[in-house]
C-alpha cells in the first residue's frame, strides 16, 4: 500500500486474502501424506488422539501487500442482509478502529459514546505503536501525519549516567546485521482517534452524548440496548454488542460482573505531563531531538520521557504508593501533582526543567489498575455480547500496550465476523458460535501475556532491577535475555 496522506480515500477488502492480509500455502503432498497415515493409524487403533490437519504457512498476500485492504471508488456499503448489526459502546481508539473495520468489509455497525463531542475529556496522553505500527495500515491509515518515530532509548541514573542503551542509532553505529528494522511510533491519543475517525467521515459517524445504562437479549429482538440521553432514556436494537468502553466498563459490569473480575490496585500512581519544547529554547539536551526515548530511575520513583509531537514531549512520573494516598494525591488536582512530580524528580538535565516548564493544564495522575486475565468459561455463556480492549483485557501502562491490543482486538473481531459470517447461518445458530467464541480464545491467549508482564513492570521498574547495567529493555533484564529481533521500548 503507497504511503499517501490522504483521509478521504474509500477502501474496500482484498479480494485474494479476504481482508485478512495474509494467505495460506497449499500443504505438501509430504505433509499430506503424513497426516493421512496418522489419521489412518488413529481410525485403525483408536489411540491417543486424533491428529490434528496440518495448515499451510501464511505469508503476507502481495495484491494488498499485507493490508488487507485496496483502494475503491466507491465507499462500501453495509450488507444488512448478510451480516448482524453491531453495536459498539465506546467511542475510544478500540471503538473507533472496530467501527472501520466493519465500514471497510460492509459490516453494519453503530457507534455511541459516552461523552457529548470529541473534545469533551482531556484525553492527551501519548501512545506508542508496537506491533499495531504495521497493523494500522489494516484501517486504511497509511500514514500518522502526527506519528514520531523513535531511534534511540537511554537508561540513567539519577546522575545523569548511561545503564542501558539501544535502538536503530545504536544498533546502525555498532555495525549490528541483525538489527530489527521495525521501529516505534509515538503518537497522541487524539491524534490517532482522529485519523481513525477521518476514516469513518468525520465526528458525525458517532452516536455521541449516549450513556449506556443496560442491555436486554432477546430471541426475536436480538439485543434490545438502553441509553441515557440529554436525560432520556432511549432504546437501539443490535445483533452483536461489543463492548469498548474501558478499563471501568459498563457493558463487562453487566455482563460478568464487578465481584469476579474486581479492579486490581497495582501499587503505584503515574503522574503525566506535556511539556512543549518552545518553552525550553534556552535548554541545550540531545535527550530532546524529538526522536530520543530516555527513563531515570533509583529504584522507587521513575521517570520515562518520550516525544509527543514533532515539538513537545511527554512524561509519566511514577512510584509506590499506598492506595487511599494514591487516591487523595489524584483528587488534589494538577497543581499538587506537578509540586509532587517536582519535589520526587530533581535529578539529571533535562528532567527538572522539563517538568517544571510544564503547563498545569497538561498534567494528570491516577492510581495504577488492571484486573486478573479473563476467562474465556465467563464470555462463552454471555450470549451476543463481547469485549474489547481495555474492557477485556485492562493494564498498565508500563509496558505501552494497552492501545496495541486494542487495534489488534478490533481488526482481528471484524475479520472473525467476515469469515465467521460468511461460512455458517449465524442467524440460525448466534453470532456466538459463528464468530465471538473463536475470536475472544484468541483475544485473551494473545494479550494474556501482555497482562502479566505490565503487571509485573509496575513492580521491577520501580525497583533494583531497573538499575541493572545493559543495553536491553529492563524487562529483558530480569529474563536474563537480550533480543535483537523484537523492540520494546519499556
């Protein structure tokens, strides 16, 4: 797919990989035989288990060059005869991506929000792209206008001195072959919703200022689903509702239920700043080019600076603390926590005048939460109703993935509905069995380990281990490993 700034372009499904960017081999007739003579000897002796069919190896499909998608004339049209209509609640970057998903393959869909425009929340924090960096090209986006590319990560001390360091510029200068040549991108949130909604036509395409309340299934009516709106109460009807509303989730509250799954406290706050780098003209730091990703830490408090813009930067203070306090510290508001981020924080250049040139306006700060993985046993009996995102999978930030498994979510559920869809009478026998079962055992089993390892950084990145000298992620450290064909940024 050409890389082409350009918003308005219609997109449709590739037509040789059906959407999913990828095609299988044909099997050889090696390992076909081989299956048939297992098959053969299991129907003969009835023992052990019956051999599983061997799939080809998938390989990027070339007619769309891995996207899934290719360019139309015409914007697709939603096939309600084919395909159920869906409701998603939640209009964040997992929201969002879904409902294009479904625009690009024809799959009907409403969106709703919560909140009554796109501006209505301050939402401007900073998201790096891992793994979604190549699959955003699965919505249509071929370029992040807004996106910074990272080449280098710095690990100091709080003196200033080099523990870690690694990175294309490092790994160019080295003469290392074997360098991965994928890269992070760092992008606002905002940003990224709106390339995503530019897709969708504009701010119109969302349902906004809907307060979901409840949901109802019923066999002839599909999901009967209850806003509240401007102080009404409204109803809409769906075949499948999807809940993308985030790690306080409605829908999951509904569905499953608070007590199961409650809310984890991981011991840590994080404290957020945007610090645009004009109000730093007198500040001379290579830590600051704008393509530079650098942490500090001592083993209790730390610091990750990253860029934000092409002209500003981002921080995300953060360490140990008890929860009511974590709670009260958030409730004082951006004042006291800017004093608090810069009573914790006078270390190394640039670090005090960065947090110190940062406007009040641009600061938060919230407690750490995630929850325990899900389950697949507590969605398989909840009907036509399923969960993305943060809604299935909340974690903390501390390994940069929560955005990544969202888009992955969304795109992996509307190629489930396309094929699931397609190849099974799902009005006769539910979107469950014809989709939501696959793809929420491959949700969960695919973010389960990112759970565990954010889970497990808010401890060792506000310990010792953090300060332990190599040029790996900090991660990497405690594992004793050192990759060179995956980049984590964390």
């Amino acid at each position: 797919m050409t890389k082409v700034e350009d918003a308005k372009t219609n997109w449709t499904i590739c037509g040789e990989c059906q959407g999913r960017g990828k095609k299988s081999r044909r099997l050889t007739n090696k390992m076909r035989l081989r299956y048939q003579a297992a098959l053969d000897q299991f129907e003969k002796t009835k023992e052990g288990t019956m051999p599983v069919r061997p799939r080809g190896r998938l390989y990027s499909c070339l007619n769309c060059r891995g996207s899934g998608l290719l360019r139309s004339v015409d914007r697709p049209i939603a096939d309600k005869e084919n395909y159920p209509h869906i409701a998603i609640v939640g209009g964040g970057v997992g929201g969002v991506a879904l409902a294009v998903a479904c625009l690009h393959r024809g799959i009907p869909f409403t969106l709703y929000e919560y909140d009554s425009h796109f501006y209505a929340r301050s939402q401007g924090y900073g998201l790096t792209l891992q793994q979604a960096s190549k699959a955003i090209e699965g919505f249509g986006v071929c370029s992040l206008k807004e996106g910074v590319i990272s080449t280098r990560h710095i690990v100091h001390t709080t003196e200033g001195k080099v523990i870690g360091e690694w990175g294309l510029r490092k790994w160019t200068q080295s003469g290392i072959k074997t360098a991965p040549k994928r890269s992070n991108v760092h992008i606002a949130r905002q940003s990224l919703r709106l390339a995503l909604l530019e897709q969708l036509g504009g701010h119109d395409a969302v349902q906004w200022g809907h307060q979901f309340v409840d949901f109802k299934e019923s066999e002839d009516e599909g999901i009967v689903l209850s806003f509240k709106v401007g102080g009404e109460m409204k109803s809409a009807k769906a075949d499948l509702l999807v809940g993308a509303d985030g790690i306080r989730s409605s829908v999951r509250r509904i569905l499953i239920g608070e007590d199961i799954t409650p809310l984890r406290y991981l011991g840590c706050i994080v404290i957020l700043g945007i610090c645009p780098l004009c109000t730093l003209e007198d500040l001379n730091s290579s830590l600051l080019d704008s393509a530079t990703v650098f942490q500090t830490a001592n083993g209790n408090e730390r610091i990750y600076m990253m860029p934000y813009t092409s002209d500003s930067v981002m921080w995300q203070l953060s360490f140990p603390m008890p929860e009511q306090e974590a709670k009260a510290l958030s409730a004082r508001g951006t004042q006291a926590l800017k004093e608090e981020a810069c009573r914790r924080t006078q270390w190394h250049d640039p670090i005090p005048q960065v947090i110190a040139a940062t406007p009040e306006a641009k600061i938060s700060g919230y407690p750490v939460y995630d929850r325990e993985i899900l389950e697949s046993e507590l969605l398989k009996k909840s009907g036509q109703v399923t969960l993305i995102g943060d809604a299935a999978h909340p974690m903390s930030p501390f390994k940069g993935q929560g955005a990544n498994q969202a888009l992955l979510d969304a795109l992996a559920l509307a190629r489930g509905i396309l094929k699931g869809c397609q190849s099974s009478p799902w009005r006769k026998i539910g979107v469950r069995e014809s989709v939501l079962t696959e793809f929420e055992s491959e949700m969960l089993e695919r973010s389960a380990i990112k759970v565990k390892d954010s889970a497990d950084a808010a401890q060792f990145l506000h310990s010792k281990i953090v300060l332990h000298e190599g040029d790996q992620p900090r991660g990497r450290c405690l594992k004793g490993e050192c990759p060179t064909d995956e980049i984590e940024f964390r």
